[in-house]
C-alpha cells in the first residue's frame, strides 16, 4: 500500500480539478461521481468531459475516451500472464481497477520477485486502495467546490491543460513516446473534424503506433540477445 502513497500527489490534485470542471459542464455533484466511478481514468474523463463542453454527440464522447482508454487494452495483455490464475471475480475486480499507476506499480513488483498468486492480488488490491478510493473522494469534494464557483469564471482553458499534464508521467519509454507523437500529428492533421473527432483518430493513431514500436524494440532485443 505504501509504495502507492507517492501518486496521491497527483492522483487528487487532478480528481479535485475533474470535480470542479465537471459542474462547470453541467454536471451536478453525484453526476461526477458517478463519472469517475465509472470510467475511473483521468485522461478519458477529460477528453469526454471536454467534448461534452463542445456540445459533440454522445457516441463521439464514448468513442473518443475509448480511443484513449485503448492503452488499458496492453496493459490487461502484460499483466494477465502474472494474475491468469486468480479466481474470476478477482479478475474482474483488476480488469476495473487496472489503471496507470496501479499497473506499474504492480507490473514493477511482479517481475521484482516471485510470489504466490494469493500474494499478488493481495499486493494488486493493496496498490489500489490509496489510488482509486481518494480519486472518487477528490472528485466528489471538487464537484461540491465547483458548485460554489460562479458561472460567470470560465474554466474551459483548465482542460486541455489537465489533460497534457496527466499525458506527460505516462511517457516512460520509447514506445511510449512514439505513441504520444503519432496521436499528436495525426490529431492535428485532423483538426477540422467536425466534434473534435481529432482527438478519436489521434488516440487510434497513437495506440497503433506505439503498439508497432513495442514490437519492433522487442524484436530488436531479442535480435542482440
């Protein structure tokens, strides 16, 4: 648990300010809440949040935090061979729980040392319980701030700003980087989609690069090796 006690720097600090901009949106104070106890990942709760700011259609809000939620999808690949064997309805709990922080921190551990499975979920939900309950509780106290701000303060700017700032940890390697790159060119290429679908195709761009790199390293490893 105490190795996850460093992200709540950043972890509340973003939920706080999903909070406040969330009401800004229209949402009411449960309304968020129930946003991020939903979706429980930063970088798509902005991006979806911040379409909805641009009056996009539902569907194009889905599917563009879809788009960014698509590197969840790698991360269920690499950490599957370490939980494969739990029982289902841990699995299931983990494939929800599964964000950033907590898979690489869990990822971290895993390949650290060996441990018996009941070790390693013990050890997952652990790395969860300080990152993802003060994420809900930020949000629901920001939610309850920002209804006291008045409409008049806009707060449009705060989003693409947020939204950079959490990007920014996330670029750990060079298949990361590859990825963030692509998804910015071709967001930008892009830009005059109607309803920001920019964002949809950059996400897509970027997955799809940063997937093709991952597997171009790693064949150049084994290559040397």
């Amino acid at each position: 648990m105490r190795d996850a006690l460093p992200f709540l720097v950043v972890v509340i600090p973003f939920a706080v300010l999903f909070g406040v901009v969330a009401t800004e949106a229209g949402l009411n104070v449960y309304e968020a809440l129930a946003f991020s106890v939903a979706v429980i990942a930063g970088a798509a709760q902005f991006t979806a949040l911040q379409l909805m700011m641009d009056d996009a259609p539902t569907w194009v809000a889905l599917a563009s935090a879809l788009a960014v939620n698509l590197r969840l999808a790698m991360y269920s690949a690499s950490i599957t061979p370490h939980i494969g064997a739990a029982p289902r309805w841990q699995r299931v709990l983990a494939a929800y729980f599964l964000v950033d922080q907590v898979f690489a921190l869990t990822q971290l551990e895993y390949e650290r040392r060996t441990m018996p499975i009941a070790e390693k979920m013990a050890y997952f939900f652990g790395v969860v319980i300080p990152i993802c309950v003060p994420w809900y509780l930020a949000t629901l106290a920001g939610a309850m701030v920002g209804k006291a701000i008045p409409e008049s303060l806009g707060l449009d700017f705060v989003l693409p700003i947020a939204f950079l700032a959490m990007l920014g940890p996330l670029l750990r390697t060079p298949a990361h980087i590859v990825a963030a790159l692509a998804g910015i060119v071709v967001a930008l290429s892009f830009a005059w989609l109607p309803y920001n679908l920019s964002l949809m195709a950059g996400g897509l761009a970027g997955m799809m690069a940063g997937a093709q790199a991952e597997l171009w390293l790693e064949r150049r490893k084994e290559g040397k090796a």
